[in-house]
C-alpha cells in the first residue's frame, strides 16, 4: 500500500477544515452551482474533488471547506437546498482515510538524479517519467506527506505541480451512499438466498 | 401518442398544471411560441410593456392568489429585464416560472444575436433553473418547475428554451408523477422537538411569537390564531408577514422592525422566549444581530433547515411546515393568561402608541392611508413601492386576511408597485386593488399603464407624491448632516400622464380633498389615478437606525411633531 501507514490517514486533522461529501446528480451545470453557492455565501473552497460514484448517474463531490469562513452545519444546508444535490454527509467528525495524488515535475542532472530518486523511495512515489534533465513523480497520501515531498523536492526546482485536492472515505461500515431502493425482483432474489434486505444492509448510510 | 412541436408541448403542459394567464412579450426566438399561442384559448397572454414587468405581474399574481405566476421573456435583453422581477420574487420567496427564449441549439455558446447566458445569470436567485436541449423534455420539466415552485419554500423557476427545441416535434408524454431525489421537503416537524417547544413555551413567563411571510404561504392564519389564544402569546409580525395574524385581534400588536412599533420592537427586546414562525430574522426585521435581546430563548419553526441557526442560535430548531407543525404545538401547550407581561407591552403602547396620527393642517401621508383604510372598510388589497410610503402603507392600514399587502420586503424593489398591483387584479377580478406608489417608484414602470387600458383593469394608483426619494431623503437628513443629494426628482404631471394614457386622473392638494378623491375614484368602475400631493418632508416614525439595536428604537423628534 502506499502511505506510511494504516493510521496516516485518520492523524487528526486541522480544526479549521471540514470535510463535507455531497452526491450529485450528474448533470450539467451542477459544478456551476456548488462553487457559486460556496462563492455567494463566502464559504472558502480549500478543494474540491469530483467524479463518478458507486451509483450510475450520480457523481461524489468531496470539498474541503475552510471552517473559519464557514459553519460546517450552514455549508450542509445550503448544499441541500440545491435540487441536484441528493446527499451531504459531514466527515469531519468521522475517523476516515483522506488521500490525495499529486505530479510533480522535478528538475535533475545526471549528478542529482540518484538522490532524488532516493528521496522518492522514502515517500514511496512512483517514477512515472524520465527525462534527461527532469523527472515526474507520483505520489498519493495524506497531505502531509505530499507537503513532505515537496518541501525535499523544492532545493532541486520544481518545475511543476499538480494535485488532486483531498478524497476522503469513512472507516469501516459508514458510507456516504445513497440506497435506491431495491426493485421488488431483485429483493425477492436475495431474500430466497437468505440475505437480508434493503435497510438492514451492513452497510448503513448514516 | 400524440406528436407535437415543443411550442405546443410547453403551452400544453403548463395548461395542464393549471396555469390560465401568461405576463409576456415577444421577440425573435420565442416566436415559435406565439406563433402557436392562438391554439390554446385558455391561455390569456397579457402583453406587457417592459419584462421586467412581466416578472412583477406574475409575482403580483402570485402572490395575490397563492398560485404560481408565469411570465416569458425572448432571449438576451428579454431575459435580462426578468432579472430583477425574478430576483424580487427570489428574496421574498414566492413561486414564479419565469420562461426565456434562447438561441438555437447549434448557436448555444456562440455569442449570436440576442444570446445571454440566462440559466447561469440566474442561478443564484432561482430556486432551480433548467436549460432544455429536447422537446420531449419540456413536459416533465414544467411538472418539475410547477413542484418545486410551489411546495416547500416556494421560489422562481427558471426555464430556458432555445428557438429550435421550440419547433422540434416529438411524442408527447405526460409525467404520472414527479420524483426528485434531491428534493423532498420536510412537512411534519419532528414531534420530540414540538414537545420541547411546548415545554419552552409552558415555562416562559415573557412569550411572545414573531411571524413572517411563512404564515401566508403556509395558509396557517388559523391555525397561528388558535396557538396565539390557546397560550395567550401576544403576536408580532415581520414586515412581510403583515396580514399573516388579523391585525385588529386584541393580541396584535403590529410589526417588528426597521420602522416596526415602538411597543413591537420592545417587546421582541424584552422576550424571554421568541417563538419564530416561518421568518428568517433579517437585519431589517432584527436591528443589529449582536444587540439583540441577549438572554431570549429562541424556538425557529421554519420549513427551509437552512434558515435555522443562520443568523441567530436557535434553543429550539423545527424544520416543519406551519400548517402541519402549528397545530401539534397548540395541543401540548398549556392555557395561560401572561396577564403582567401583556399589560407590560400594553403600558409601553400607550406611552409610545407609534400609530397615532397627530392632528395638522397638512396632507399627511399617514392620514391619507388611514382614510384609504376607512373608506374601503379594510377590505382592499395594497400594493406598495419601496421607500416612505410603503411603511406607512404597512403602519395605517390594518390588515385582517392573508395576502392584504403585497410589498416588495426583501430585494426592496423600487417600481414594483404598478407591475404587482396589475398581476394582483388579475388574480383577484371584481376585488378592490390599491397601487400605493411612490412618486419616484412609480416612473420606473409607469410604462404599463398601458396594460390597464388594454386589459380593463381597474386598478386605482395612488401617488404619495412628495417630490423625493423620500426614504433616501429622510436618510441624509438624519445621518448625512442634511447635504441633500439627487433627491429631489422633478416630475411630469401625473394627471395629464394617465389621461395621455386614457386613464381617469384625479388630484388631491389640501387634506381635504383626501376623502372625495378616494370617494370619486372607488365610485368608477375603471382605473384610476390619483396625484396625492402630500406634506413633503415629513419622515417615517418609529426608526431603528442602521446598526442599532431594536432597543434603541427613535419615536419622532419633538421638533418634527411640531411641524
Ligand atoms: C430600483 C431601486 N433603486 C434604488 C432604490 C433605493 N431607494 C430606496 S427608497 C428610495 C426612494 C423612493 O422614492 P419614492 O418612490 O418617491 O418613495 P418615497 O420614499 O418618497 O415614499 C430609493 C431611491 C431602491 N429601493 N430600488
Ligand atoms: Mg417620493
């Protein structure tokens, strides 16, 4: 796996962020209303991910909300309110696993490109390009370590940088899934095979 | 199956959603659509003079009859001027389906004649809005549109349709149902808070309850009436809730607020419990957040989550609809009498009574709508403009049935006045509708007189002619050291501008022309407009001033009740 850890991704996060995970419907223009509603009300986008879900038509959205512009309980109604929003989910207060991937273009020689590369065996980042004079890593953790990463990085030249912004899953059973609920077919199926129904699943969604 | 053009899809669905008048005006692409308007009969297209307008009427309407209004618009500049009627009916929250003509499909995003990016322009004052690229779209779209108009917290719609979508032809199928799984208000209220509510309510010694626009729109005056008198909790409203809660009930006791009375923002200060229902504790209504009565107890009944705990902490949160909530209140609240604290607030209305009009030789604004309260028995529907005279509109009639006032509170949107009482008299045929205008107000949309000529509606235009942006006036004379700017608005001659327009015109100079004027124009069965030329300088009372508290509440200057 990569990361330095199992408990990396739940270190406690800074106090001044929320993590807020919206389903939406995947529709044109939905981007267009979550950052203008973040803009209108003020609230501070630190980053915001999106793409497909579990859920044909429906894409997840993680956004990273900075807290001191933004009362976490406000950011969830207001996204409510948008009729293309299905579900918020507060992960703020959840024991989660939060990743982020980032490329970085690092300028080397043939005289530094041992040490950078051993730099990147220790924060475990993958080598994804090579060229005589520059090389592109990969990385994916918790932010820290891509900070960590980049702060090694720097002294040689940073020729460029791009990150994905933050993901973000709840440990263990607690999804942020929307349940459509089952067609009476594919119930009936289940049931006669002895699993149990729509609503007891393990895998609650609150 | 049948096989229509989009044009007819779009007419045919709002028809079967209910819908029987149309504020539009035409234009390029929407011609597809006029084009096919003379098949559908039961649509009445009332053409209006300006858009911006259009979207006043069809909130006028709305807001008259609880129904949705529409009004249309052509592409580019006609969808611009809906803007600020859709944003009016956006900030007072009423359900208006505004629908905009756009350029073909193939043109979309290319700057053409006439193309303006209306869906995205709008997006932050609709309650959704929806650009359809298929026809046969059109029909669960306007399904869609009409519920989320009109349920939960209503507000504006918005449906952009380019000029070929209007010509495609395709099946039409009508939608059994709507489902959206974004969208599902909550009604009920949860009953472990109602009961906390009731407890909160049962152990208050100071209650009083403040109600908003939310009341009217949930048609809940009853059942509002019914908690007030079960628990005896006198009442006060917001400006937009003004009508909510029958103002001459012995527990009324008027509106809180920017210009609200004396003993109503008192006795909002003095609360040890507020019991808000379906308002949204704006700035105007509140005076200065922090300044608020810092011990009070607040329990927010409201049907929109979000307006719980935005801009106050809430004790008590209820998200529910009033109509379903009220009544499982009132039931576990117990009878009580508050004998002392309602003759507190009592004893405070007589020291301050707010609404007592003093005697004068002038034309008082004050007076001339007291004598419009009489005269019409408190029975007529009041449209206002914004500035001095809409808070005496508020202040000196007294409204008794929901939906007597129709004001634009929110936005404050100047000109609003004509446009709104013509959309109101549509809805409310054979009823008395007064347009109370500012002098300056009623120039930004005097335009559609026109429209009461051409529809025989007999609305009756008051002018509160005082030569001034009044409110603006009043403003830099108290808090801009009288250096008087751009207020004083040179006019045309009103009488002999209804009469270009075929309108009967009346005037009134002296005090004592007030009465016979409104005599002879209530005594004429089409419209009529009427220049009241009031005392000038006279300023609205009570005043919370900008960034002040409630309890910091000015009654008029001695020097002023002088004049
Ligand atoms: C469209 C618009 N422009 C400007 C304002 C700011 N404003 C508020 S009240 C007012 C003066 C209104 O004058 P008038 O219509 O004559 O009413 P009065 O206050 O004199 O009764 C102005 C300019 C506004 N509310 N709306
Ligand atoms: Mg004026």
């Amino acid at each position: 796996m990569t990361g330095l850890g199992p408990s990396n991704g739940s270190r406690p996060r800074s106090r001044r962020q929320h993590i807020v995970v919206a389903i939406v419907e995947d529709k044109p223009g939905v981007l267009m209303r979550v950052a203008s509603l973040f803009r209108r009300r003020g609230f501070n986008i630190e980053s915001l991910t999106v793409g497909h879900s579990e859920a044909p038509g429906l894409s997840r959205m993680t956004i990273v909300v900075d807290g001191e512009s933004a009362p976490v309980e406000q950011v969830e109604k207001q996204l409510y309110k948008l009729i293309d929003v299905v579900k918020v989910s507060d992960l703020s207060q959840e024991d989660l696993i939060a990743r982020e991937l980032a490329m970085i273009k690092v300028r080397c020689n043939n005289l530094n490109r041992h040490e950078l590369l051993e730099i990147a065996n220790v924060f475990r980042a993958d080598v994804i390009d090579i060229a005589s004079n520059s090389l592109i890593l990969q990385v994916v953790g918790y932010e820290d370590k891509i900070n960590g990463l980049i702060k090694m990085c720097e002294p040689y030249g940073v020729r460029e940088m791009s990150r994905t912004g933050r993901m973000a899953m709840a440990r263990g059973t607690k999804t942020t899934t929307v349940h459509e609920a089952e067609p009476p077919k594919i119930a009936q199926i289940h049931a006669s095979q002895g699993r149990r129904v729509e609503g007891e699943l393990p895998f609650s969604s609150d | 199956m049948t096989r229509m053009t989009g044009a007819q899809m779009l007419l045919d669905s709002l028809q079967r959603e209910g819908v029987d008048t149309i504020f539009g005006y035409p234009g390029g692409v929407v011609l597809p659509l006029y084009d096919t308007l003379p098949e559908f009969p039961g649509l009445h297209h009332i053409l209006v003079r300006h858009e911006q307008a259009a979207a006043h009427m069809a909130d006028g309407y709305a807001r008259a009859s609880g129904r949705m209004g529409v009004c249309l618009g052509t592409s580019g500049p006609g969808a611009t001027n809906l803007v600020t009627g859709i944003c009016t009916s956006w900030m007072d929250s009423t359900p208006v389906l505004a629908i905009t003509g756009n350029v073909a499909r193939t043109l979309l995003g290319k700057d053409g004649f006439q193309e303006a990016d209306i869906t995205g322009i709008t997006q932050p004052i609709t309650k959704h809005n929806y650009l359809v690229m298929n026809s046969r779209e059109i029909p669960l779209t306007v399904r869609e549109a009409k519920h989320i108009a009109t349920t939960g917290r209503p507000g504006p719609v918005l449906i952009d349709i380019p000029k070929d979508v209007f010509q495609e032809q395709d099946r039409f199928e009508w939608p059994e149902q709507v489902s959206l799984r974004g969208y599902k208000p909550t009604l009920e209220g949860h009953a472990g808070m109602i009961r906390r509510a009731a407890e909160l309510i049962n152990q208050a010694k100071r209650p009083i309850i403040i109600s908003g626009h939310g009341i009217i729109w949930g048609d809940a005056q009853k059942e509002l009436v019914e908690l007030a008198e079960k628990a005896n909790i006198p009442v006060i409203t917001t400006f937009l809730g003004i009508s909510g809660f029958p103002e001459l009930h012995p527990l009324s006791y008027g509106f809180l607020g920017m210009h609200g009375m004396y003993y109503a923002n008192m006795a909002a200060d003095e609360a040890d419990l507020v019991v808000a229902i379906g308002m949204r504790f704006d700035d105007r209504a509140m005076g200065r957040f922090n300044a608020f009565n810092p011990g009070v107890k607040i329990v927010h009944i409201d049907i929109d989550p979000a307006e719980i705990g935005k801009n106050f902490p809430t004790a008590v949160p209820i998200v529910g609809d009033a109509k379903h909530v009220l009544p499982k209140l009132t039931e576990h609240v117990h009878e009580r009498e508050h004998k002392e604290w309602i003759r507190w607030i009592d004893h405070v209305r007589e020291e301050h009574p707010s609404l007592e009009i003093r005697e004068s030789r002038r034309m008082l604004p004050q007076y001339v709508v007291r004598t419009l309260y009489e005269e019409t028995s408190g029975n007529a529907t009041i449209v206002t403009g914004v500035g001095q005279h809409q808070m005496w509109a508020g202040q000196h009639y007294f409204y008794n049935r929901p939906r007597q006032l129709i004001s634009s509170g929110g936005l404050g949107t100047m000109g609003f006045e004509l446009p709104a009482a013509i959309g109101a008299q549509v809805a409310l045929p054979g009823q008395e509708v007064w347009a109370i205008c500012g002098d300056a107000g009623f120039q930004m949309t005097l335009q559609e007189m026109a429209v009461l000529v051409d529809q025989r509606l007999p609305v009756k235009i008051a002018i509160f002619n005082n030569g001034y942006l009044g409110m603006v006036r009043q403003w830099q004379q108290l808090f801009y050291d009288k250096n008087f700017v751009s207020v004083a608005v040179t006019q045309p001659d009103f009488v002999k501008l209804a009469e270009a327009y075929g309108i009967k015109a009346l005037r009134a100079e002296t005090k004592s022309d007030v009465q016979s004027v409104i005599q002879e124009a209530r005594d004429f069965p089409g419209p009529v407009l009427i220049d009241f030329q009031i005392d000038q300088e006279e300023n609205v009372w009570p005043m919370v001033p900008a960034g002040a508290a409630l309890s910091e509440t000015i009654e008029a200057p001695a020097e002023e009740v002088a004049r």
